[in-house]
C-alpha cells in the first residue's frame, strides 16, 4: 500500500541508460522529490555500447564502462552522494500493481520481496537478445553480447587466448562489432548472415562495400542461415549452416537482433504496440498515465514514415529518458519527437552509417517518387591524407527533400551522416544543399565537401545531365547479351593496377575527343562511362552526347563504389 | 572588335578556384562553346588554401597543390585535353572594353596584346593582401602567404633551415596557419596582432583558448600594433611593435587579411560594393549582364544578417564560381544565397570554428533578443580516447533560433560546425536541436553527442534553470571589493592537479548536501558554482537553490573554458 508524503516519489525500474538519465533529470528538476532507481544487475550506468571495444581491447580497464566522465564508478554509494538517488541494485521487478501505484520487487542477494510505492513509475527495461531456435542452442560455448556479463566473458576469452576459431551468427551492428573485437583477439572469424546482405540499415550495393572491407580480415556467409549449433559433450564444436556447410569453432556470439523487454508492462496490462515494444505517446507516457517509459523497451514514432518503429539505440534511449524524467517530476511538459533511423558502426578502417530512409525502406513505406544517387570522393585532399567516402543518397524526386543517406569507407563518415541528419531534421532539399556554407580548411575538408559534392551531383541527376545508373544495373546490362558499350575514361596507368574487367574498353578522358572515331558508330548505341569515381566519367559522357551519341550513362560511383569482385 | 559565331565564347579572368570551377561548369553545360582562362601566373588551379601544409612538410611535392584529384597536373594541357579549355597562363588581363565585350591581354613572356572577344565574361580576379603602411614594409625577408610563389619562398626557407627566427603579422587564419608550419619548419615564431584577440571569427573568450594553446608553442603579443619594420643593408632584421618592443627575426610574414581585387572590374566601370568587392546579384551578375564575378574579387550576401559581405574562402569561391558558370553559358538560371560565415582553422592540436554569427557580430549586427552560452565535453568516450570540445552557442532567446556556434579545441571541432552549419541553414531552434538523432558509436561520439549536449544546456538556460555565467564576469566578480562565493566542486585529488586560484571553496559534489552549512548562512549571498566543465557544478547549483539560496550561479564551461591562467 503505498502511503502519500509531500515529497514526489519517482521509481525508475532498470539502471542501464534511459533510467539512469531518467532519475538524474527528476532530480535536477526536483531536489525535494525520491528518486530510486530499481536495477536487477550489481552495474548501473554501463556504457554497453562501449563492450564490443572492451573486448576487443581498445582498453582494458573494466571500470571505464561504468564511470562518469570524471573517472568516478556510478555504483550505489556514487548515485546518493552525488545525486541523491537511491540505487537498489540486485533488486528485481516482479509486478506492478497499478492500481495501488506499486512495484513488487526482490532483493536478489537476500530473496525479501517489498512493496515499493511511486507517484510516477518510469519503466526502462531494456530489450532481450534474440536466440536462434535451433539444435544445440543451449550448448556451452553460446553467448550474446547484450549484458556486462557477457562482455566480461569475451573479455576473458580474449584475455586467456583459450580460442582459436569462433562463429557470429547475425550481420549487423553488434555481430560486425564483435567480429573485429574478436578477431582483434587473435580468433579466426567467421560471421553468418541469413539475409542476402551485411547491415541492413544500408542498401545492399553499400553493405557490399562493407562485407568486401570486412572480409580482409574475416569469412563472410551472407544469404545463409544457422541450420543447427554443433555440440560435443555439451560443449559447442561447431555451427552448420542452411546450405550444409560446417564451420568449425569453439564459440558462437548469437547477434541476431533484439526484442524489447517488455514483459513487465503487458503483465500490468499496459498497451503494447505491435512491435512489441511498450507503447508510448510523445510524452514518452504509457496508456497508464502514471507510467512513463523509455529506452530499448518501448516503440517510437519514425520521424519520416510516420510509423512506430523499435530503435534500440544507446543515443535515443538517454534522450528519451531525459523526456520521460521530466514529465514524470513535472507533468507532461517536454516531448519526443522520434527517430530518423541514424546510426553508425565501426568495420576495422571503415565505418558505414546511415540516417533517414534506404532505397529499399523508402520503397517499402510507400514512397514512390524517389531518386537516388552514389556519389565517391576524398574526405580530404590527397595531400592531407584524405580518406575515401562513398555516399548513396536518396531524395523526393519532385521536392528535392531529403529523405535518406547512407555513408561508408575509411573517411569521416561520422561527419557526413551527422550533416545528412541535420540537413533531414532541418526538411532541406537537394538545392538548399548544393550551396552549403561548411567549415573548409585542407586538414577537415575538401573545397568542395563530399557531402557539397553528393547533392551537386544529385542536382544534376535531377535536372537530367548527370543520367547515373547503379553499378548492379552495369553488371547485370555487361553480362547480358547485347551489353552496352563500357567505356573506362582513366589513363593507362590506371587501367593496368585496377579494372573491372567486364568488357571494357579504355579511352582516357584527354584523348577521348580525339578519339570519338573508337565509338560505336551507331549514335544509338547505349554506352555507359565510367572511371575511378564517375566525375571524369560524367564529363567524358557529356563529350558524347554533344558528339550526337543518344544513349550515355555513367556509372555512379564510379570503381570504387562496385561492389563486386574486380579483374584486378 | 569582336566577330559573332555560333559557338559561345566564355572568358574566365583568374585561374585560380572560381575561375576555373565557372570554365569547367561551362563546359560541361556546353561542350561547343569556347571556354578561355585568362591567368597572370604560371600556374592554374592551385590550393592555395594548402600552401601553410606544404610550408609546414605536411606533404613534400608542390605538385599535389595543382593535381587533379587523380594526380594529374591541371596545367594548360590538362585543360585543352580534359576539359576543351584554352588555359592561357602568364597573360594578364589588361582591361575590358565592354562595349565591344573584349579583354585586353598581354603576354608576359612575349610582350604581345590582344583583344580576347566574349559574349560572357567571368571574373575571378581574387583578393590582394593588405600592407601595414609602416616604415620599412619594402626590406628584403617580408613577405605574404597569399601567392604560390610566397609558398615557394618560404619552403624554400624551410628546405635551407636558414632561418632562426620570424614573426607573423596578423593573428588571423592565415597568420595561425603560417605561425604553425614556420614552427614545424624549426623556427622560432611570434605572431603580432593589433586587437585584443586571435581569430576575429570568434568571441574573445574563445579565441582566448586558442591564444593559450598556440602559446605553447609561439610567443603571442595581442593588443599590440606594428610600428615599423627594423632593417639592416635593406635586409630585416626585426619588427618594432606599437608599445616599443623590439622583436629581432630575419622574417617576418604580413597576414592583416586581403582586400578584393576588383581593380579591372572598377576601371570597367562595373558597380563596385561598399566593401571593395565587385557588385553582384544572386546570379553571380554584375551591373553589365555580359559579365559575372566570383570568388575573393566580389561580395555576397551574409545570409543572417542581410548584408554584403567580403568572404574570400576558397569553398564559397567554388561555389560561387559554379553559379557563375552555369548562368553564364545558359543565362542566369541557378543562384548563390550567400554565406553563413563558416570557417575553421587548425591550430597544432586544436582546431577553431564558428558558423553564423559570434556574439560581438550579432550585437554589433542589431540582434538584441540574443542568449549565449559556453559548453564543454568530450567529443567521444574517455575510453575511446575522446577530446575536449568547448562550445559556444548564440540563439534568440525569444524563438530559440540559432544564430551562431564556435567550436574550440582538440576533439573533432569540424564537425561540430558542420552540424551548426546545418543546423544554422534549416532555420532550426534549440528546441530541435535537444532530441537530434545523430550518429552514435563509441569510436565517434559520446552518446548524448557535444553539439545536442550544448542544445541541452542553452534550453536549460532559456528555461531558466541553469543559470549561467560567462568566465569573464566571474573573473571580474572575484576580483571585485564583494567577491561571490566561489565554489568548486570537483574531488580532492582533481583540486590538486589543477586549479583557478580565485578565492574557491572546494566542496566535492557529492559531500554538498552534507556540508551545506559550510555555505554562506545569508540566503542571499550570491554563489558561483563550478567543476572541471561545469556538469557538476549545475547540480550544485540546484542543490542549493532547494536548499534555499536564492542567488547562485554556474560557470558556464568550467575550468576548461577558463580563458586566463590559473593557479595550477
């Protein structure tokens, strides 16, 4: 039974990152209020998204995923000290009784259970890892990457150098991550990935671009499902794949996504949306007006489709609690307003990030009148080391608005896709972009950025010069019977250290006028230029059609942006 | 005279960004037209924004100053086989008879003159450095870094390693950027500015920071005024300064900023602006509507402020030359909206930028309704070896819209400001900014990113909460006959290592609540808050204010922002 007192009490249930941020804003709002925080685990506040590098040992002091930026550990006595926040850690939720405002819990070292009141209840539960349902998934030798617990296991591993060979089932950010920490590790890697593609938040012509980088340094099974985990005396000995091929390994890491916990709010009979996640309105308030929650656990609005999406991101989940927290002390005053879909992951040298809608996302949320371009460049000039940058971006073709951008490659990838989240929050279109007003200076930036350079070319795609076509569109045309006529614009030396090798023919852009007799002499022919990133390649088509050829295209992107395996 | 053709002929006076960024769009927009350059110097197409790295051995081969991003030399070769352009170097562009719509030019190797007829005109005629009109300004060891022959010089300088000592005149960008390659060249550097600060882009306090960085490393006399260059036998031999100091150096490098060169377009009779910059509208057009400007020569609109400005960076002359030669060949079709006053300058370890407007331009500008605030943090996790960033931000108060942000430090500075950039160019407001959904991953950001941090801040102070105050007044505070209570809440050991030194009280925040009878019984008494960059010290500030003082403030930015020297 809860009793009332003239103090408000806020109950926060998880201590990862909504509720923590959650129950610092109640208090910074109201020193007078309760705060507790109700966390299962001994850890409060870890930086889970910092365990794939822990692991794989970009540091090794444990603590430094539980401290604040000052180097002090959150633990229980860190959270009364400095914020007044009672932090019952190894305390389970067991129920909610709404009508009674309170939360059954159990101390796990102990096994009391009490009745603990609220005047506001902010879930933040966090989401659970997804587990294959196959043979042998019990086997020891299994692990997520989900919990702090985990992340000390593969530390271990790592620590111990017990493995040789291990196996990521699921491609996307967590399995990627954990590959290179592992390999990093000194493990063979292998990573399977039912699904035709690497990172499904990129298209696939960009998670190539992706699978090509991380498969230097580690076996890539795309389009290739986990038929069964293979076990010898209870231990894991293997995994067995859709198609039938064995891959040997002592440790399997399962990444194949996560699903929010919201087991706590259904049994309260509070409204789940159809994700699963805890529905929630801009208030981050629940269908119970004295719950709120936040974070891996709830639902939120997709800001460009409209849609209730689960994003399970480190990000949003704080600034979800940092909304959730504030109404929950003051009433509902502040609001959420949803997600883009950013993100970004780290590959060895490369990143590859994401904001806004894919091609394919775009397609499937009903957007019809779309238009996309692949644009390559330097992030930097040459001279200042500059580094490659591969962009696809994707835009209303009548409005020009922006509605997705897809950045990878060893640049500054970060940047480029912190720009297009801007420029996307901001409704900015295509010709708002082409003349940007950016920091320039030659050790940030080209003089004309990459991300400048994506939306002038997208505007000449728009105004119909630049007629770019997609290298998968090249291939499949090269192999057919009747294949275009392929035109390589780079100079000989060029041509000798890298090509396609799908038919093409050489004619550098600087002789290329005085060339114009090595063309197919019927003007209609299809001919489709291209050169190292498709800039000589536009220019060289240009040429053409003044030259009386109908039918030119440049392939975008230009070599560097092919995503297949090259001649050379 | 000129003869018609049917073939359109675009002249480009200035081969330097805009010149040849306008040739190369007219081109590509008419393959048939005839496209000229006329440039005074050898060279073409130099980035001259690379000269200081090329001074400084960041890179070895001056070639990479005039490659095509493939490595290929633009010279007038390159030009006529690439691009169909006639590059015609070391001819200088004597006059334009605009009636008869020819330029008079003179070849500088032969003597000759000619009358090169158009039917558009382009020019991009750059900027001129400014002299200080002081004794001795004609001695043998002066020189600029604007031309790529001043580059040449003072590799040269740093090739031979002839040199001790030099002094940079002017604490702009350039004079930064050339303190810092002389410096890596091994020479003994000071830099000499006339204001009370660097980098006039930023506000004091800001530029203070960067003093304070470039200091370790170069002597810095701001405040302080050139009076006369000191020679011997016509040869430097030291710089005499406007308070008597006398500085021996056999170098000294002018960089006090440039001014148009719009001497041609004047003696044509062509609108010049109130600035010195040719006259154009958004066309890139001047008064004559055969000719077009871009680049250092011409002034453009400042896109908050309404007013025209002198923007000589080499990112807006490409652009601009782009409008340019696009309107040209076609007539005026696309337009240049102007600039937002975006720059960025590396500093040794730092970096230094602003977008928008700092809070001397926004006042001296007429903004009135204007709040401020200074934030510091990482720019991505300790553990990932993140850096200080140290923000200021201007908005509106009433609307919450941004006017402008610097960034200063040694984390990831430029795309702080490219996200400002952005932001500033949506319209976007702080309330926007609080719940942006940026890219998060550990390796690069922290997961509440710097710039939606900064965001978070300026709401807190627009709503009141945090209560915040610039260094300066601090200072001026603790120096005063009734200095506040200074109260710093870091740890013992941080105490330790580094402090002000102003009169604090050091109380860790979290023994504050605990010790509050160690504060000022007066309620009244006003207190200032602070920690290392001043998280911390918000809390304290709220602890307070529910504990009844009813005057208490914070340090916006903390120790880290502390523009003056400390104790330790």
């Amino acid at each position: 039974m809860s009793t009332t007192t003239n103090r408000k009490r806020i109950v926060v249930i998880g201590g990862s990152a909504a509720g923590p941020k959650a129950a610092a804003k109640a208090r910074r709002l109201d020193e007078n209020a309760e705060v507790t925080i109700i966390q299962r685990i001994p850890e409060l506040s870890m930086a889970s998204c910092g365990y794939p590098y822990y692991v794989g040992g970009f540091f090794d002091d444990r603590n430094a995923l539980l401290c604040s930026s000052t180097g002090v550990v959150r633990d229980p006595v860190y959270y009364i000290n400095a914020k007044n926040i009672v932090a019952r850690t190894e305390t389970e939720a067991l129920s909610i009784d709404r009508t009674n405002r309170t939360v059954l819990c159990r101390d796990l070292r102990t096994g009391e259970t009490e009745e603990v009141p609220y005047d506001s209840l902010i879930l933040a539960t966090g989401a659970l890892p997804n587990i294959p349902p196959v043979p042998g998934n019990d086997l020891e030798g299994i692990t997520t990457l989900q919990t702090i617990h985990d992340a000390d296991y593969l530390r271990k591993i790592r620590d111990d150098k017990s493995i040789k060979k291990a196996v990521v089932i699921g491609g996307g950010l967590i399995g990627i991550e954990t590959c290179e920490a592992l390999n990093l590790a000194g493990i063979e890697m292998s990573v399977v990935e039912l699904l035709p593609q690497l990172l499904t938040f990129l298209d696939w012509e960009m998670a190539r671009l992706v699978e090509m980088h991380l498969g230097q340094s580690v076996n890539v099974f795309t389009d290739n499902g986990l038929a069964a985990f293979l076990g010898e005396n209870g231990r894991l000995v293997g995994v067995k794949l859709a198609n039938g091929t064995e891959l040997p390994c002592e440790l399997a890491v399962v990444a194949v996504g996560v699903k929010p916990n919201s087991l706590l709010a259904r049994d309260a009979g509070l409204e789940i949306g159809s994700t699963g996640g805890i529905a929630v309105d801009e208030y981050m308030q629940t269908s119970d007006p004295h719950i709120y929650a936040a974070g891996d656990c709830v639902e939120i609005l997709h800001r460009i489709t409209g849609r209730r999406v689960h994003a399970p991101y480190g990000d949003l989940a704080n600034l979800e609690g940092r909304v959730a927290g504030e109404n929950a002390v003051l009433g509902n005053t502040v609001t959420f307003p949803g997600t883009f879909g950013t993100g970004i992951c780290k590959i060895f040298d490369y990143a590859a990030g994401t904001t806004g809608l894919s091609e394919r996302t775009a397609r499937s949320s009903g957007f019809e009148d779309i238009i996309t371009v692949i644009n390559a460049s330097l992030d930097k000039p040459n001279f200042m080391n500059g580094n490659l940058l591969i962009t696809k971006l994707i835009a209303e073709r009548s409005s020009g608005r922006l509605l997705g951008a897809q950045c990878v490659g060893p640049g500054s990838v970060s940047k480029q896709i912190a720009q297009w989240a801007v420029a996307i929050q901001g409704g900015l279109t295509v010709e708002d972009l082409v003349n940007s007003d950016l920091p320039y200076a030659p050790p940030f930036s080209l003089a004309i950025d990459h991300f400048i350079a994506t939306a002038h070319v997208m505007q000449n795609k728009i105004k119909g010069r630049f007629k770019g076509v997609p290298a998968a569109e090249v291939k499949s045309k090269a192999e057919s019977p009747a294949p275009p006529f392929l035109l390589d614009v780079r100079g000989p030396d060029e041509f000798e250290a890298m090509r396609l090798g799908i038919g093409e023919t050489l004619i550098p852009l600087g002789a290329l006028r005085n060339r114009l007799h090595e063309l197919p002499a019927d003007k209609n022919t299809e001919i489709i230029c291209f050169c190292k990133i498709s800039l000589r390649g536009y220019e060289a088509a240009l040429v053409l059609e003044a030259n009386g050829w109908s039918n030119v295209k440049v392939m975008e992107g230009g070599i560097m942006a092919w995503p297949y395996t090259r001649e050379r």
